[in-house]
C-alpha cells in the first residue's frame, strides 16, 4: 500500500493509499487508535495529490468549483478538517443571521438556490430552489422558509398560465417547498378557509357540518386581499379602508360581526 504522508490528526500514523480512501495506519497493542481518513473524492471531485497535499499540511484545499451536488448542479467550496473530519468550507456564500431549522447549519448561496451547509454532506434536505412557478425567492423568504415558517400570500403562475396566490413552507419531514392556501380558521367550525371560485369560504360547507360561513370578495367596491382576510379570520379589524356605495365615498374599518359577517364600521 502505498503511503501518501504523515497524518496531519494523530501525527504517528501514516496515511495509506485504499481503494476508496486514504486511511491512517497508526495502532498500538494491535488496537486502531486514529480513524482519520479521507475519500478518494468529495462531491464527484476527485482528490488531487495537490489537494491531498494541502490538507495534510494547511488542514484545508484551495476552493475548487467544480464540486457536483445531488441533483447534478456544481458548487464552490475548498475541502477543511475539522474535529477530524473532512468539511465542505463554503466560501463568503453563507446568509446572515438564519440557520437551518432541522440542523442549526448555516445557509448558503449557490447558483440554483439555498441550501443547508450539511445538504451538500447528505446529512440535511434542506433546501430552496431559486424559483417556485415562476416566483423568484428573496433572502427575506428564504430565511422564513428555512427556520420553519410560512411566507405570506404570494403570487404564482401554474403550468396552465393561470394566476394564484398561496403560502410556501418547507414540509418538515420530506424538505419539499410546498404551497398552502389556507387563510385561516373558519371562526364558525374552526375548519379551514380558503379562497373559492367566488368568495372565501369554509372547507366544511360540503363536510357533514355544511358550514356556511363566508366573506365575499368585494365589499362596498373594495376588492377584499388575502391579508385583509386573514385579520378578519384573526378576530381583527382592518386598518382604514375607502369603500363606495350609490355615489358617495366613505372609509371605515372591516371585521367581523357577531354573526360572523364582514362589516364596516
Ligand atoms: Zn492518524
Ligand atoms: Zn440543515
Ligand atoms: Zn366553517
């Protein structure tokens, strides 16, 4: 086997050359008592003796960009021993002031969008696509997404060309963004409401409980939005809207009355 240099963890062994890795040799009493290592390669690159040798001797590489993640897309970073272990060093990529909801990592630029430092090491999914139907993603969005939020309503185009509005959250279990279009709870059944084909209504109107419970879109001309809704939903009142009615204009407030209809006052 053949030996590639002094290993840079205990400083005794010697790293050997394997079929997949370079490996520590170093035992005492017939016991292994260092498990540096370190992969032939790292995210498709291959290990190249000038990397081998910087790691050894700087404990980390130059930044290469043509790491290849997961999905096919390249990625900067230099290679870092860190407690030991081979790391991802990214390089002035990391957003500031957020970390990964799942695994406290920081979260980095790429081309393609945002992910958690530990998704390139396969030890976290999380990440965000620059782009969802059409809807290109912030950094304020994103650091929404990645510590377990919702975004607000935001406008997307589907494949169909039709127009909508929804929340994104990141679903916690399989890292899909996905849509939500619930703007609350029904304050009647306590059931879901979403926006129908022509008004707000509850998902129980056609469950057993046939709740009734709406709020029409336009009231005394002005167009109701989905954060306006979702005050009402709250138990809230409006800031000051201007609303018409036979000619003359007025403004007020909107809520909820006691029978749960919308009203100005
Ligand atoms: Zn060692
Ligand atoms: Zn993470
Ligand atoms: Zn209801």
């Amino acid at each position: 086997m053949k030996r590639v240099g002094t290993c840079p963890i205990c400083n005794k062994g010697e790293l050997l050359e394997f079929e997949d890795k370079f490996q520590c040799n170093f035992v005492e009493n017939n016991k292994q008592l260092c498990n540096f290592f370190i992969y032939k390669s790292y995210s498709k690159k291959i290990i190249t003796p000038e990397m081998l040798f910087d790691l050894l001797h700087n404990y980390e590489t130059k930044i290469y960009s043509d790491f290849v993640d997961d999905k096919g897309e390249k990625f900067e970073a230099a290679l870092k021993i860190v407690h030991g272990y081979i790391n991802y060093k990214f390089g002035n990529q990391i957003v500031d002031n957020v970390k990964c909801v799942n695994c406290d990592g920081e979260i980095l630029r790429t081309k393609q969008g945002w992910g958690c430092e530990n998704y390139f090491n396969r030890k976290c999914g999380m990440f965000i696509y620059r782009s969802y139907n059409g809807t290109v993603m912030t950094e304020d969005i994103v650091r929404l997404l990645v510590t377990g939020n919702y975004t607000p309503f935001l406008n997307f185009t589907s494949k169909q060309g039709i127009n909508f509005q929804a929340k994104l959250f990141v679903n916690d279990s399989t890292f899909q963004v996905q849509f939500d279009y619930s703007l609350g709870d029904c304050p009647k059944c306590s059931g879901t409401v979403l926006k129908m084909e022509k008004f707000f209504g509850c998902t129980n109107y056609l469950s057993d409980i046939k709740c009734d419970f709406i709020i029409w879109p336009s009231i005394f001309d002005y167009n109701l939005s989905f954060i306006d809704v979702e005050i009402l939903l709250r138990g809230d009142q409006t800031d000051v809207k201007s609303f018409r009615w036979k000619d003359k204009n007025f403004e007020g407030r909107l809520s909820l009355d006691e029978n749960f209809k919308c009203k100005v006052s």
